[in-house]
C-alpha cells in the first residue's frame, strides 16, 4: 500500500463547474497536507496546506481534510480552463524533518 | 528571491557518462530535497539534506546514484555510470524548518535524457 494514494483520472469537467480531487494516506499520524498544481513540463508548486480537521478556504481553492478518514480534498469552484492541471497530494507523514510523500497526481481537464 | 535554480534544463547523454545535475536552494532555507519524476512512479524522493547534511537517502536507487550538499548554497546529484533507465525529470525543492514553514518550493527541474 502506498503512503498517498490519488486518482490517476483524468478528471473532466466544463469550464464554470466544480472539480473535487481527492487523495487518502495510510499514517494516521499524519498532520500536514499539501495540494501542489503542476503543468505539463512545469515544476510542482504550492496551492494549498492545510493541517487542522475541516476546510481551508482560499479564492476559488478549498482543501478539506477528515484525519478520522484519512482523506484529503481539493474542491476547485468555478473552475477555468487555466486549472488544467495534474494536482499531486502531499503529506508529511513521519512528521520528523520535512520529509513529504507524494502521490502520482490527478490529471485535471476543464473543457471551455 | 530568485527562487531554486538548477542546471543544466536540459541534459541528454549516452549510456555510461557521468551526469552531474546541479542545485541552488533558496537563500535561508535549511533543507533540500532531491526528486525524480517519471510517468510510471510520478514524484519520488531520492533523498534529502538538513543543514547540508544528508537524513535519509533511502531513496537513492543504487550506488550508482550519489549526492553531495558542500554548503548552504550547493548540491550535486551525481549518476555514474548513466543508464536509459534513469532518464526522467529530477528536480531540487527548498524548505524552511518548521511546521508552517515546511512548504517546498521546487526548482524548474532537469530534463535527463540517457540514450
């Protein structure tokens, strides 16, 4: 079993509607999550951390996080053309150092 | 900030040459990271570096694969002898210690190519 597991997709959506990503991880002692955005032939970057139980808001982004569960979620409103994207989950599992696992990333399609 | 800088973009060479990727941290950050992204496996890490000192290189793939960190502003990542198999995208990535500070920032990555 591997530490982050994602949905490989792709994921499709219309241009305007919500993409919900999700992606589980096996540590239960887990306590910081990443959502990255990648384009293609781009590097990795930072679109959201969350590290407490419920959701974390920021514009049109919002993580959800159910440590209970073991799940963590990117809900994308409105969503644009623009968020065409492999979104990769990260977690800090051994919460020693900052060594994060990734998962191999939702490919994410809004058709105008 | 100038951000993570690494070189070369782009590395193409034949099977059996030494590849020495090269990696510039954000100025101030006390950790370094060292991943390889390929279509099948997607992101992994090879290893990573505390203080210019390496903590778990568990992910090295073998001794093939070597890393150096001599200061705060340097490391390597060496493949010697190169192998098709190691072509990928390698990538550097920075952080600062600390719970909310332990966003990765990542480099624009190496383009490998082993023919």
């Amino acid at each position: 079993q591997k530490e982050v597991e994602q949905n490989s997709g792709p994921l499709s959506v219309p241009e305007g509607a919500i993409a919900s990503l999700n992606c589980t991880y096996s540590d239960r002692g887990s306590q910081s999550f990443f959502w990255y955005r990648q384009y293609s032939g781009k590097s990795p970057e930072l679109i959201m951390s969350i590290y407490s139980n419920g959701d974390k808001e920021d514009g049109r982004f919002t993580a959800q996080l159910n440590k209970a569960s073991q799940y963590v979620s990117l809900l994308i409103r409105d969503s644009q053309p623009s968020d065409s994207a492999t979104y990769l989950c990260a977690v800090n599992i051994r919460n020693t150092g900052n060594q994060f696992y990734f998962g191999t990333g939702t490919s994410l399609t809004v058709i105008p | 900030d100038a951000g993570v800088i690494q070189s070369p973009r782009h590395e193409v060479t034949e099977m059996g040459q030494e590849v020495t990727l090269r990696c510039k941290p954000i100025s101030g950050h006390d950790y370094l990271f060292w991943y390889r992204q390929t279509m099948m496996r997607g992101l992994e890490l090879l290893i990573y570096f505390n203080n210019n000192v390496p903590i778990d290189d568990s992910g090295m793939p073998e001794d093939r694969f070597s890393a150096k960190m001599p200061n705060a502003s340097f490391s390597t990542l060496k493949i010697q002898p190169s192998e098709p198999r190691d072509s990928a995208v390698y990538f550097c990535a920075s952080s600062l210690a600390g719970r909310t500070q332990e966003t990765q920032y990542f480099g624009p990555g190496t383009r490998l190519l082993v023919l």
